[in-house]
C-alpha cells in the first residue's frame, strides 16, 4: 500500500532533496509548515508517519513532539536535524530537563543534552539530519515503516476463494495463484477491506495512488478492468457503480 507521510517543517526548502527522494521511492509526502495544521491533517485523514523538523513556523519540534505524543502514541515519527551533534541551547517551551532526562541530575549538574537525545526521549522512533546521506535517509524511513507497519507480517485477507496475503503481497483465486501488478493488489486489498461500501474514484485514487496524485479518475477504470480479467469467475464480486466507483459485494452466505 502506498504510506503517506506528513512532512513539517518551518523552512522546507531544506527539505527539497529529501521530499524529492522520497517521493521517487513511491511515498506520498504532504507538507506543512505549522503543527496545528499536522494535528488538523491527522484528525482529517489517514497517514502513516509524521516528519518533524527541529522548528516548525508556529512552535519547536520538541514541544510538538510532546504535545503529538499526548495525544497519538502510536504513529511513527522521525526527527529531521539541523545537525545530528547539535546541543540544545535553551529549553524550549513546555519542557524541563527532568521531562527530557528523568533519571539524570538537575539545575547546574544537569549536562548538556543534544537535540537528538532530547527528540529520542520525547518518543521520536528515529533520527535523520539533512547532511546525512539521502540512500541512507530514505533506507532508514523503511526500517521504521517495516517496524511500526499495523498489518502483521502473516495476516491474510479471505471472501469466498479470493485470498490476499499481506506478507508474501500474492494473490489466489481458487487456490490458484495470480499475477497482479503492485496498484491491482492495492485495488484488491481496498476492496476486500470495504465489503458492501461503494467506493468512489476520488477515494480509490487516494488509497492506491496516494494524496499527491493528479491524474485522471479514469486510470481507476483501466487497473479494475485488469484487476477483473485475472480474477476469472471471482470478477462477479466486483460490482460496478454507474456514475460514482465500485462496490466489492461478497458472495451470499
């Protein structure tokens, strides 16, 4: 499935290189500039990862990290930094060093703690800098889908002989397998979640191809026609919505 990502930064120009490599792997990425807007988008839709810059254009990273996790504490978020050796020079608001370091000493004992440490212990599931090497980047975005990913290595989705494993990503129809291609496994895997929901083109496009898409609806036609020559006999669940998308109606009990 394609993983949307929310990209929040003060200054994204920075971001460029890193928002342009991502993309050329095939995640979606939607940017903001102020964390009432990440929290607006959350409430709104479904992402699978937030990116926070070390500022954003509202509040410091730090403190939305904080107030994030609050919140949400299961959502992937990995820290983009300035630099990843850079100490903290202040505290920044809603913060102490007891929040970022409760087992160390305080006051003037207390020792300098890097932005790093400090987005680690506010519960960042990574780190990355915007000098570090962008294979390495994007590598280490995977690790972190591939670690907090909400479908189980071994889950397979089931409707009469249609049958879709998540962790081998195949496909069979009969206990027979087919060869699909990556955007008809996604068709299929949003149909078989959504029994009896009509699906329009809009919603399909933005669960298959992502929020940044701007093609015509029609391609969803093209890959569903192609979806249902290989499905054999197991086309008929498939069901047309004139004027609007699809329905995916299982077989009567």
């Amino acid at each position: 499935m394609k993983i949307n990502i929310i990209f929040a930064a003060k200054d994204l120009s920075r971001a460029s290189l890193i928002l342009e490599m991502l993309s050329r792997q095939g995640y979606t990425v939607a940017t903001a500039h102020r964390s009432r807007e990440v929290m607006g988008m959350l409430a709104g839709k479904s992402f699978d990862m937030v990116m926070v810059g070390q500022n954003l254009s509202d509040e410091e990273g730090l403190t939305f990290l904080k107030n994030l996790r609050a919140k949400n504490k299961t959502i992937p978020v990995i820290a983009m930094l300035e630099s990843p050796d850079t100490l903290l020079d202040h505290m920044p608001s809603g913060l102490t060093i007891q929040t970022l370091m409760p087992h160390g000493p305080s006051g003037r004992d207390a020792p300098k703690i890097s932005y790093k440490l400090a987005f680690f212990q506010l519960g960042a599931d990574e780190c990355l800098s915007y000098s570090q090497d962008l294979h390495e980047c994007v590598a280490r975005v995977r690790a972190v889908v591939r670690r907090t990913a909400s479908v189980q290595p071994d889950e397979v989705l089931k409707m009469s002989e249609v049958e879709l494993n998540m962790s081998s990503y195949t496909v069979k129809i009969g206990g027979r397998e087919i060869t699909v291609t990556a955007k008809e496994f996604d068709l299929l895997y949003v149909f078989l979640s959504s029994p009896n929901r009509v699906l329009s083109r809009p919603y399909l496009i933005e669960r298959v191809w992502g929020y940044n898409y701007f093609g015509s609806p029609r391609t969803v036609d093209v890959h569903v026609r192609r979806l249902r020559s290989k499905m054999g006999k197991a086309a008929r669940y498939v069901h047309t919505v004139p004027c609007v998308g699809y329905k995916l109606v299982p077989a009567a009990r």
